[in-house]
C-alpha cells in the first residue's frame, strides 16, 4: 500500500521534501518512518526540533513554541541542513489547534511548502477535520 501512496508522491516532484501533518494517533509517525526508510531520507519530528530550540534558548521564547509559532525561523535552519530529502513529521496540536483560527498557522505551512518544495500531506480520521485544500 505505501508503495503506491510514495510513487504518487515521487511522480510530482524531483525533491524528496514532505511534511506529514495531522490529529494525533492518524499514523504520521509511522507513515513518515516507512517514507524515511523506503528514500533513505531524514524523519524529523517536529515536537523534538521545538523542544530542542526551547533548551538552546534557556528561558527566552521561542519561535518554535506552541504560544508564539513561527514556522519560518524555526525551522528554516534546522530543514535547510535535509533540503535534498526529508520528511518532517508536524503533529498533534503542535501546528493546528483544535477550536482555533488557524488561518496564521495555515499560511506557514504554505511557506514551508514553498520554500522547501514540499508535498504536504494531510493525514486525518474525520471528514470534518481537513476543511483546508493545499
């Protein structure tokens, strides 16, 4: 099933870049270790690149923090080091938040989109969830 799911994936870019997002427990996690494993390309998991900026920072905010996200400088440096392949693994509440306005949050993603040549794939257990088109 995942071979398929990764030779639509390749056919649309030459760029192995994707950010798996989604609720928690939809599988991105495990879709992005078989991705990772199958291109031989680096699984990022968003929570640790946040908590790892967060330790850095020693008590200053960070852009990484679920408050003040800013995708764009937190992790504009840590993916440029993977920009030949990666897949970043943006989950849970970490990006999306459940009864919020996240438009803010949506137009991050695009840029991540954008300046990394993402796929961006959208995992998720409920119709209702997805009510945004990538």
């Amino acid at each position: 099933m995942l071979e398929g799911f990764c030779s639509a994936m390749t056919s649309q870019t030459d760029r192995l870049a994707y950010i798996l997002t989604g609720p928690c427990g939809v599988g991105k996690s495990t879709i992005a270790d078989l991705m990772a494993s199958s291109y031989e390309i680096t699984h990022l998991e968003f929570d640790k690149i946040r908590l790892n900026d967060a330790k850095k920072r020693k008590g200053i905010v960070s852009p990484c923090s679920i408050s003040f996200l800013d995708l764009e400088r937190c992790l504009k440096e840590a993916l440029t080091q993977y920009a030949q392949g990666f897949v970043l693994d943006v989950g849970g509440d970490s990006v999306f938040r459940q009864d919020k306005n996240n438009d803010e949050r949506l137009q991050q993603m695009l840029w991540l989109k954008s300046f990394f040549g993402a796929q961006v794939v959208v995992l998720f257990a409920q119709n209702r969830f997805c009510s945004k088109d990538f």
